[in-house]
C-alpha cells in the first residue's frame, strides 16, 4: 500500500508500530523509499514535521485545549486535505503535482492543516 500512496501521515505511535525497534531517523528513510511524494509525522497535538525528497519542516502546532487525540488528528486530517486541495495538489490532471511540492509549499501546507486542527477542536470544545 505505501508503494501506491502519494501521501502517507502517521503519528508517532504509528511509526513505532509500523517499525518497532528502530530509531525514527531508520524508519521514516524505510517509509520514504517506499514511494510516497508527501510523509506527514504527527506528535500528539505539538507539531507535525513533512518529509519530501529535497528534506523535512516541521511546524508547531496551534494551541487549543485537546480532549481527544483522535480527534484533533481527524481536524489535522481534513485541514491537510483541505491545504492540499486549496493548492491544487489534489486534482487529477492539475497543473501541480504532489511531487512538485518544495519545502516552503509543504511549511504552509501543514500550518494551514493546524490552524484548522485548532479551530476544529475550539469549535468542538465550545459547544
């Protein structure tokens, strides 16, 4: 499956799972070479780091009062679609492609993906 994926996000814990025993370092180059153009790693609901070709972001995450963790990386989910759609990096045929992204591109893609995790869970939160 991770041969045919374009973009893969685990979060820490996944990637224990996936690889137990090795250093994080070991398993995100395992899961690069697998194929996919985009590795999202999220820790807890502190930061997410990008990994790409040409290197790796990370971004801190948005401040907002976290109940549930399953919750807060489904609102990261919807806000990377979101980010990625936005950008046109989501369409069959679009002028971008998914391997095109460069560092810069991928910072914005993930504060954006936060920034909706934090509205998401403040908006849950006050109802």
């Amino acid at each position: 499956m991770l041969s045919r994926s374009d973009i893969v996000k685990l979060s820490d814990d996944d990637l224990t799972w996936l690889r137990p025993g090795d250093r994080p370092g070991d398993a995100i180059r395992w899961l690069m070479s697998r194929g996919p153009a985009i590795l999202i790693v999220t820790h807890r609901d502190t930061a997410a780091t990008g990994y790409i070709r040409g290197g790796s972001v990370r971004v801190r995450g948005h401040r907002a009062a976290v109940t549930d963790r399953a919750e807060w990386e489904d609102a990261f989910v919807a806000g990377l679609l979101q980010a990625l759609r936005t950008r046109d990096l989501l369409d069959r045929g679009a002028d971008r492609s998914l391997r095109s992204v460069g560092l810069d591109d991928l910072r914005g893609i993930l504060h954006d993906a936060n920034v909706h995790a934090a509205q998401a869970i403040t908006s849950a939160v006050a109802r």
